[in-house]
C-alpha cells in the first residue's frame, strides 16, 4: 500500500497521530507536498463528505476525520512555495454578532480546507462592520455566516445589509447556515446560498466556483 494510501485511510478514519506521522513518511521520501494534499488529504475528505451524504457517518466522524486531514495540512503547508496550495477559492467564514457558538462554522472550516479552499475565520460574536471591514481588506469570492440561535438569526439580515450599504454585495456570494435557519430564510435575506451542514457547504462553495 503506498503512503498516499496510507494518508488517505488514517485521515478517513480520523487518526490524527497515524497521519502525522504518515505525512512526515511520505515527506521523507520525497513525495511533493501538493500530491500529498490533493491525493491523500483532499481525496479523503472527499470520501468522507460522501459518506455522510449518504447516511454512512454521522457529525462526529466526520469532525474526527476533519481534524485529521487538519493535523496534516499543519505539516505539509509550511513546504510550499508561499506557504499554501493553490486554492480553489478564498472564503470568510464567521458566527454572527450574539452567538459564541462556534462547532459548526469549525467544522464548515475545516471541511471547506480539505477540500481545497483558503479558509480565513473570524471567529464568533463578529459585528456586521468585521464581516464588511473583512470582505475589503481579503476581498474572499465567498462569504460564509453561521448562526445557532434563532435570536441571532437577524444578526445576518444585519451583516448582508451592511455589505449592501458598502457596495460589496455583489462582490462576494453569501453563504448562510446554522441549526435554525432555512432556504427561505436565506432567500428573505438576500443570501446566496444555504447549507443544512459541512458538506452542503463545500459544494456550494465547489458549485460557485464551476458556475
């Protein structure tokens, strides 16, 4: 079994430990750094977001193997020629204003960099103003706005509304998701998107960028 295999099946487990160790492996036999991303850590979140489409695995395993693929891109990103891969797309993601909740836009993250994408997170609790003052200065082709309290559900109505009095609106396409909310409340909103969970929310991203 090549190590790309090997890569590729620990992370898909989710066995942090196995694929550091497997990835500095692979490196030391001089495998390139981007063929270990796109054809071991990439093609197993791939697997991974299929099986959870299909039923196969739940949330949990797939944030296990999430933060597998994770440990591993912590040892090849820093080989690469400007410190990162080639992404497919450049996303802000963040938990809107009220809400510290934060496992789901993680996740969201975490999944979106596996699959490829410059992930840059704001965090939670982050003001209309943060998500409109990030879109200037990293000018992302996505932005993504979590909320799991139905109270802070207004908090996106805000942030899009902002970005609309900036003039970035259309600029970068908003994605919304989190527990309460609905593809009727996205299109309420003005959102571009809506995703019930992770994986819906990288083939939003995937689907926005082949569009």
């Amino acid at each position: 079994m090549s190590v790309l295999v090997e890569i590729k099946e620990a992370t898909r487990t989710g066995d942090q430990d196995k694929v550091r160790g497997l990835v500095q492996k692979g490196l030391d036999e001089g495998l390139a750094p981007e063929r270990i991303i796109k054809e071991a850590l990439i093609a197993a979140m791939d697997v991974v977001g299929k099986e959870f489409g299909e039923g196969k695995i739940y949330m949990p395993e797939m944030l296990i193997a999430a933060r597998a693929m994770k440990s591993g891109l912590e040892i090849v990103k820093p080989l690469l020629v400007g410190g990162q891969v080639q992404s497919i797309a450049k996303v802000v993601i963040g938990t809107v204003q009220g809400d510290l909740h934060d496992i789901g836009k993680n996740l969201v993250g975490m999944m979106l960099e596996g699959a490829g994408a410059e992930v840059i997170d704001l965090g939670v609790d982050v003001s209309p103003q943060k998500f409109v003052e990030a879109t200037q200065t990293h000018q992302p082709q996505f932005l993504g706005l979590s909320a799991l309290l139905t109270t802070t559900m207004t908090s996106m109505k805000s942030t899009i509304e902002a970005l609309e009095e900036a003039g970035l609106k259309q600029s970068v396409r908003i994605l919304i998701g989190g527990a309460p909310i609905t593809q009727g409340f996205a299109d309420e909103i003005g959102a571009d998107g809506f995703g019930s969970n992770a994986r819906e929310a990288v083939e939003l991203v995937r689907a926005g960028v082949t569009a």
